[in-house]
C-alpha cells in the first residue's frame, strides 16, 4: 500500500464543507466508488485540486460517501451536506451509514476488482492506495482482477449481481483516465477475455433475461460509456451487441433525440422513456418571453419536446433546499455546434408556465451536451404528467490556479508534461476509445472526450480476445 497523496478528503475543496458536517454530527467520511476515482485521476494527472462535484460526476454520476453514523441518521446528514457542501444539491449522492457500508464492501470484495475502482479518500488520514492502483495511474493501465471463483458467491447465487459488470466498471475507469491524463490507456484484454468467456458459457444472459434489477444496472452502466461514445463500433460495439441480446441496453439515439437516464419504477419501467425528442428550439412562445427574463448571462439553446413522466414511488434521493423530494433526470444529445461553457436547464410543463428547479450540464464529444435536473418540485405539481426543458447555454469560468497545474509534483507529471498527445485512447486489444479530456461546468479550454474502435492488428495481439469477440 502507498500514500501517494497527502490530502484527506476535507483538504480538498470539492468536499471542504464535509468538515462542518462531520463536527455537526462526530462522523466520518469516506468517499468511494467512480467520483473518488475520477478524484485520484485528477489530482495524478493535472493535479487541479479546484476540481468541483460537477466535474467529478459528469452525465448520470453519483457521489458515493459512507458516514461513520449510523443508518437511521443517513437523511439529516444528507440534509446538513446539502446546506454546507458547495454543489452538492446539483449532484446525485448514494450516502449511506457503517452497516449498509460494511455489507456494501463484503459485497465488492467478492467481486470482480477494479483497483482504480477501489480508491478511496478518507475525512481523517491521507488514505492508502493499492500498490497497483497506483501503478495504473502511473502506467496509464486499467487491471481486473476477476473473482476465481464468482459463481459459488452468494451474489450470483441469488442472482443480485453479474460478473459482466466488473468489465463495464473497468472500460468506464479506463474511459475516465484517458480523459484525466490525455492520453492512451491499455486494459487488461486477458482479463476482459476470461469475463467475456465465461458470461458467454454461463447462464448470466438468462439471469439477465428474468432479474429487472439486473436490467436496470446493466442500463446504467452502459449509459454511462455510450453517453461519451459518438462511435460504438468495432470490439466495444460488439460487446455491447453481445448483452443487448439479453437485455437492453442505453443507445445514443440519433440527432434530433435525447438518451434518458431516470429514476427506477416496478419492473423495467423508468420515470421517463429511453429516448425522448430534442429538436431544440429557441422559440420559447410570445406568453413565455411576456411572463420570464432570463438571464443575460445565459442564451437560450432550446426547449426540447415533451417528455412523458410516470407516477409511481422512485428510490429516495432525499430533500431539495424547499424541503421536497429530490429525483433526477439525466440527458445527452448531440447538438452539433460549440461545447464549451456552463449548460444549465429550467423546467416548463405543456401550458409553458415555469416550475423551480436545479439542473447542471456540461458538453460531450461531436458537439454533443449532457444535463442533469432536479425534477422533484416538477413531479409534486399538478402537471407532471409530462416536461418540457429549456437548455440554457453560457460562458465557463475557469477556476483553476494555473500555476498549481504546472509546479513540479511527486505525485504526477501533470497536464501534457509527459504526454504532448492533443488526444485520449482507451486501448482494449485493437479497440480504441478516443477523445478529448473533459470539463463539466467551469474549464472551458476542455472537453468531455468520447469513443472510437477499430479491428487493426487484433487478431495479431490477441487471438484469445478476437475468438471471443468474434462469436458476437
């Protein structure tokens, strides 16, 4: 284990405001999962420590945080966060107390391993890091590290959890590093081979078939590369292909249509569709521009069409600022046009009257754009049967201490230091995962990158990848 870092998660200004929460309630805290990750990529690769909540969740990202508390206390926590932590009620937390945190780590280490995925920072100490998590970061490298003996767990025995996923959890940690270090990326194609081998001789597509939990996460996960993906083509789209034919998985509809990403009913269903029409526009109507002003700041890039939303119970994402019940909805489309800047939304239902709410966004590959936004309030009034958004489009600011980003480190060369590609790549045996590095709200000199594949020189590097790819 190393300490490759000296920062324990208040020292960092993302999650500063922890610290009052933490005195408030005699807890600690510990954030895990793809923010935390994200966060060591970060702070290995440009060292921009400035890096906000935004930024370490784009698109449908979480926050994972465990507190030391216990589980009853989870929702006034989750309240105090939302008070002092700068952003946080413009992100998705998954927060959760010691006990559900200690079953949610006996489950991950009888899992498929991720070091990258394992990193965690820490409210009280400079946390340790794997030694090979660190020599992913320093090599550009994502490991797997698959369970040898996944089916005899408990997991897969009640059917709560796919050995599939840890590879869709690994291609979006390599997806994530390319980004953060502007550069090419190897995954460990020996191990994707053996996970892809043995979902293809197993009964996992069956599992998948009859468990919409399952389903659900499957779509998750894959909404999360293909919403950074203008191209899902070669080894990675056959992949995708491959579990397709169990279950549905996210597709980045065509220009003109938003992928949707929402909150989980009974069964398959969602609070919104999949897909839903952004044909935008900038004629917000006569009665609109008479009743509202918008801020000069901001122009007006669209209002998309409406969007169907369900009744039903959703998991809790806990309280708004107003004290109502916070949901989100997430979407990604390609616009075409200039990506960078700040993308913000406002909510109007089909008679066109304004409803209150937070949304956030950022821009994706190809003149692409995600949005995340609160509809909560939305769904408590009387016309929630169905939403129309208003994408607003402005200028970033830029926060971060140049300086900062090019003073010598131990802990990394920092932006292009060592690296001069203008590009990154996620390298799976000939696949290639490309783009350029990313921002969400305020670097405006970057960009949310995404993929490409192709088929060159496979066969030469990995007869065992290319048998297996090729029976998709």
């Amino acid at each position: 284990m190393a300490r490759p870092w000296s920062y324990t998660l208040y020292d960092l200004p993302a999650f500063a405001g922890l610290e009052t929460v933490g005195r408030e309630f005699n807890v600690r805290f510990r954030l895990f999962g793809g923010a935390a990750s994200r966060l060591a990529m970060a702070l290995w690769h440009d060292r921009r420590l400035s890096r906000t909540l935004v930024d370490l969740t784009p698109f449908a990202s979480d926050v994972d945080l465990e507190h030391s508390g216990d589980d009853a206390r989870t929702a006034e926590i989750q309240a105090a966060i939302d008070a002092y932590v700068v952003d946080a009620p413009w992100c998705r937390w998954s927060l959760v107390g010691h006990q559900t945190a200690a079953v949610l780590r006996a489950r991950r280490a009888r899992s498929t391993q991720v070091p990258l995925r394992n990193i965690v920072f820490e409210s009280w100490r400079p946390s340790e890091v794997d030694d090979q998590a660190v020599e992913d970061l320093r090599s550009l490298s994502v490991s797997i590290q698959p369970h040898p003996r996944f089916a005899e767990t408990e997991a897969r025995r009640s059917e709560t959890d796919l050995e599939i996923f840890g590879l869709l959890l690994a291609l979006n940690a390599a997806t994530d590093l390319a980004f953060a270090a502007d550069a090419p990326v190897n995954v460990d194609t020996n191990a994707a081979a053996l996970l892809l081998g043995r979902y293809i001789r197993s009964d996992d597509a069956a599992v998948l078939a009859r468990q919409p939990h399952l389903r659900r996460r499957l779509y998750y996960l894959t909404a999360a590369l293909v919403a950074r993906s203008p191209r899902t083509d070669g080894p990675l789209g056959r992949i995708l292909t491959l579990l397709n034919e169990a279950a549905p998985i996210a597709q980045l509809p065509p220009r003109g249509e938003a992928m949707v990403v929402s909150a989980a009913l009974k069964g398959d269903s969602f609070r919104a569709p999949r897909t839903a029409g952004m044909s935008l526009t900038s004629d917000l109507g006569a009665d609109f521009e008479a009743a509202y002003t918008i801020d000069p700041a901001f122009e007006v890039h669209g209002v998309s069409q409406a969007v169907p939303l369900q009744a039903g119970p959703a998991p809790s994402s806990g309280l708004d600022l107003l004290g109502r019940p916070r949901e989100f909805l997430h979407l990604a489309w390609r616009a075409g046009g200039e990506t960078a800047g700040v993308t913000t939304a406002f909510a109007l239902d089909r008679a066109n009257a304004l409803h209150q709410g937070f949304a956030v966004g950022g821009p994706l590959p190809a003149g692409g754009r995600w949005l995340r936004m609160d509809i909560g309030g939305f769904l408590a009034s009387e016309s929630a049967q169905a939403i129309r958004i208003g994408v607003l489009q402005g200028d970033a600011i830029d926060e971060a201490d140049p300086e900062e980003a090019k003073a010598p480190s131990a802990i990394g060369p920092g932006p292009s230091a060592a690296r001069p590609e203008s590009r990154a790549a996620v390298v799976l045996e000939g696949m290639e995962v490309q783009g350029e590095i990313s921002p969400q709200r305020y670097a405006a000199d970057e960009q949310w990158g995404g993929f490409s594949a192709y088929d060159e020189g496979l066969a030469e590097q990995q007869p065992q990848v290319q048998n297996l790819i090729g029976e998709v």
